[in-house]
C-alpha cells in the first residue's frame, strides 16, 4: 500500500496516518515530523528548516525533497508507505512521481482528509493550549492554512487528474475516520 495523505492543517492527517500505518503494516512517514525532530537535534537540516517553520512556510523544495528521497530508499519501506505532509505543493509531486518511478513502484491513493477551515483552527489552537508546538501561535496557524490553500489545495486537482484522489470526510470519532479511509481505499 502506497498512499499520500492531503488535507488542511488540523484535519487530523498525522493521527490517521499513526492509526492506518498499524494496521496496514507499514510506515507513516511525516515530513513536519521528521523536520521537528531535526530543530530539536539542531542538525544541520534542523537549522535549515526551523525559520521557514517558525513563520508557517513551506520549507524549500530542494531541502524537503531530498529528505524524502532518502527516506523513499529505506529498506522499511518496501511493503509500502504512508506520506503525511508530502507532497505538499505540485512541483514537490511531480518530484514525488520521479522517485517513485526511479524506485519502480506505484502510488494507490491519494486520500484527501476534508474539514472546514473553522474547525480545523479551533482544533489547532485547542492543540497549541495542550502541546505548545512553536508553530500553532494564531498568527502561524492563519499562515499555515493560507498556505495550504494557495500551495497544497490544488494537489487534489492533481490527483484527480491521474485518477488517485480518494475524499475522505474527516469530520467525526477517530475511529470513524479510519474505517472511512480503509473502506474507501481498499474499494478501489
Ligand atoms: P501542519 O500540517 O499541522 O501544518 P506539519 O507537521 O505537517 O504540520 O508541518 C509543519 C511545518 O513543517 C510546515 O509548516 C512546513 O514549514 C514544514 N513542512 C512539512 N512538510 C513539508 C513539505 N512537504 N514541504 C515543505 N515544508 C514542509
């Protein structure tokens, strides 16, 4: 199972991805995640990336892509992977597709997580007061989905267009969402 989650901010892609990771037997892998644990490591892709996260801009393609790369030539990811947070603009999945097809293997779904703007920000700044993440300040979050929407939104017109995109609702128990993704992509 190869899989790309799309979705706002706060639509809940990385508690999906955890939940469906463990029950498909495969790996999740999260850019945001991967970058967090560099700024906190402050190595030198951490140090790249931390101001661009800080503001709720997209770190530079060149740096995000060559991570994922290197994370794609993993031996954990043969029997497949979920991406959370990539791609997360069209020239990102246009470089996704070349990986893929250097690496001999295809996409199966592109699963897009929908939620209302309103409540995607509630959750957020819900998720700022219990977590205290750098970026989930309100100024950031406005930012984060602008960017989502100017950027990521248009990768579902992509993947429509190649015949990947699944939607999924994502409002509802977490529980809920997960069986409506696994009913959705295994119909396929
Ligand atoms: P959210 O989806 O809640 O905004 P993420 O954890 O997915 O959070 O991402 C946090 C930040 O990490 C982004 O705002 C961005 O700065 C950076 N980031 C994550 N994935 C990418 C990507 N594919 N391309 C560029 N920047 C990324």
């Amino acid at each position: 199972m190869r899989i790309v989650l799309l979705g706002p901010p706060g639509a809940g892609k990385g508690t999906q991805a955890a939940r469906l990771a463990e029950q498909w037997g495969i790996p999740a892998i999260s850019t945001g995640d991967i970058f967090r644990a560099n700024v906190k490591g402050e190595t030198p892709l951490g140090l790249k990336a931390k101001s661009y996260m800080d503001a709720g801009e997209l770190v530079p393609d060149e740096v995000t892509n060559a991570m994922v790369r290197d994370r794609l030539a993993q031996d954990d990811v043969a029997p497949g992977f979920l991406l959370d947070g990539y791609p997360r603009n069209p020239e990102q999945a246009v470089e996704l597709d070349g990986m893929m097809k250097d690496l001999r293997i295809e996409l199966d779904a592109a699963v897009e997580i929908t939620a209302d703007f309103d409540v995607v920000t509630e959750r957020l700044l819900g998720r700022a007061a219990e977590q205290g993440r750098a970026d989930d300040t309100e100024d950031v979050i406005r930012r984060r989905l602008e960017v989502y929407a100017e950027s990521t939104a248009p990768l579902t017109a992509y993947y429509e267009g190649s015949g990947h995109l699944v939607r999924v609702d994502g409002i509802g128990a977490v529980p809920e969402v997960t069986d409506r993704i696994v009913a959705a992509v295994e119909s396929r």
